[in-house]
C-alpha cells in the first residue's frame, strides 16, 4: 500500500499533517507518538514579534467541537529561528511553520528567516489574521488582499508554499482562485468558522473575546464541501481539515479532493490521534483493494 502524496515539491510519507495551534512545536507529543510516522507537523502560529495572547478564558467547549481565540500567542520568528528550531529540526518528518502577521511587511519579515531555515521545506501562510491597514479586516475574506499578501511573499519565500484560507467568506471559491493566481503552491482549508458562547446563569460571553474560532466535529460537513468546491476551482493541491476524528474523517477528505489532510481538535482528546489514523488509512486501503492512496483524490 502506498500512501505517499505530495503537495508541490513538499514529499509526504502519509498524507496525515497535525494542524497548526493544536500541536504546538511537536516535542511535547513524543510522549505519546513516533512523529516520524506522520506525514508532517506544522507548528504553531509565527509572528513577527512576541505576542501575548488573548485574556483569559480564551477557550470554550461546544456541542461537538470548541471554541478558542488564543490570539496567536508565541514568542516571535527569532526566538523559534534561535530557539525552537535546533530543537525540533531532525525529526523524521516534514515541519512545516504556519506564519502569520497584522501587515504584508510582518508576513514577509517572517517568511524571509523562515526560508534560511534548510530543514523547512515549506510555511502556511495563515490569511485569516486581521490586516491593520484595511481596517481589521482579514487578508483571506477578499479576494484582492489575499492576492495581494500571497504575491508579496512568493517573490521570498522560494519552498512549498501553502495557503490557509478562512471559511468566513462569502465564496471561497474566489478566494483560492486568488490566491492561485498569485503564486501558491497548495491551500489548506478551512480554518475555524466565527462563533460565540454565552454563560446563561451569569448572562455574559464565555470567552474574553465575545468571538472565537469553532473547530471540530461540528464543522466537517461545511469543510468537506468547501473542500469540494475548491477543488473544482483550482489546478493546485488541497489539504483538507475541519473536524476529521478518525481515519475515514481523512479518507472523506480525500475523495472530495483534498491531497493530504491536517488533523487538530481531535489532538486534544487522544494525542496519539494523527498515528491511529495513519493506521486506519492503511487498513482502510487494504479493505478497499486501493494500492496508492493518490488515485482516491477527487473522486467525488
């Protein structure tokens, strides 16, 4: 059974990736994994410079899914460059940096000292965060600032680079189609969808924020169908996410036309997750007499 797939010139032993913001930098699952067994981790969300965070409570659980607005807290691109990256850049796997940024120039600040690094073969380009110049407004709810912002960091950033794309929009569609045309070499969708919880007894938000972004469960049929929608629109590979649990979560994914898939809110049940899954593909391959996973890809 052969279950590798590529995204542009990135090579995946599995097509299984942990998402952003749900794995941290990967050392703290060694407990409970052998990463090399995944297809790649993609770490935690990287600024231009330290962030904080949102107040607490920034997290909030929902009927099948959860709610967070963490806000992008990690400790800046040079402390991951000087720090993290010597500790995590020999595991046996693709490791992947979602970067992230207010501005084009924090974005490009970022996937410059990215691209020094030789053992990351490619970045997320996260277009969900709020661009300071448009008012608050994400880069990835129109069509023109993503292309915009992606434009900017291809003259850069010279390895694979993947675009996550927001849910919150009216076509997204559109919005990969933009981004295709400026350059991206794969889009991942989709990122969390805007909710909000209410403590009835105390009658006030849940979270700090009012808002916060839903994943899990709760969101795999919307995501699936985007996925479905996207790949009918675009030439480049699609990384699938929103929701997937279990190894026929992923398989589902893949027949509606995504290349590889991320797995995120299912890490903070069971941590060993992404591994079970890679598991379950295979065995659901055998069952199924697929001898290359690839062939599986938009059949739907």
């Amino acid at each position: 059974m052969n279950l590798n797939t590529t995204i542009h010139q990135l090579h995946l032993k599995n097509p299984v990736l942990t998402a952003s913001g749900t794995f941290g930098y990967g050392e703290e699952y060694t407990d409970f994994m052998d990463i090399s067994k995944l297809g790649g981790i993609i770490v935690k969300g990287t600024t231009g410079t330290h962030r904080g965070g949102n107040a607490y409570p920034r997290m909030a659980e929902t009927p099948s899914g959860m709610l967070n607005a963490v806000g992008l807290q990690n400790k800046g691109v040079d402390y991951f460059v000087d720090t993290i990256y010597p500790r995590i850049k020999d595991f046996d796997t693709n490791i992947i940096v979602n970067v992230s940024g207010s501005t084009i120039e924090e974005y490009a600040d970022v996937a410059r000292k990215i691209n020094a690094l030789e053992k990351i073969p490619a970045i997320e380009l996260n277009i969900s965060c709020p661009n300071v110049k448009l008012g608050g407004m994400a880069f990835g709810t129109c069509a023109k600032a993503a292309n915009e912002v992606v434009h900017a960091i291809r003259e850069i950033y010279k390895k694979t680079l993947i675009v996550k794309l927001s849910p919150n929009v009216t076509n997204i569609s559109e919005i990969a189609k933009a981004v295709e045309d400026a350059g991206a070499d794969s889009v991942s969708l989709v990122n969390t969808f805007l909710g909000m919880a209410i403590d009835a007894e105390k009658r006030k938000p849940i979270l700090s924020t009012i808002t916060g972004g839903l994943s899990g469960p709760a969101i795999k049929p919307i995501a699936l169908r985007m996925v479905w929608q996207v790949k009918k629109a675009v030439k480049i590979p699609i990384i699938g996410l929103g929701g997937i649990m279990n190894a026929a979560d992923a398989i589902e994914f893949m027949l509606a036309g995504a290349s590889a898939i991320q797995v995120g809110t299912a890490n903070f049940i069971d941590p060993s997750v992404s591994v079970k899954i890679v598991e379950g593909m295979m065995e659901w391959c055998e069952r199924q007499g697929v001898n290359d996973i690839s062939s599986i890809i938009g059949e739907i």
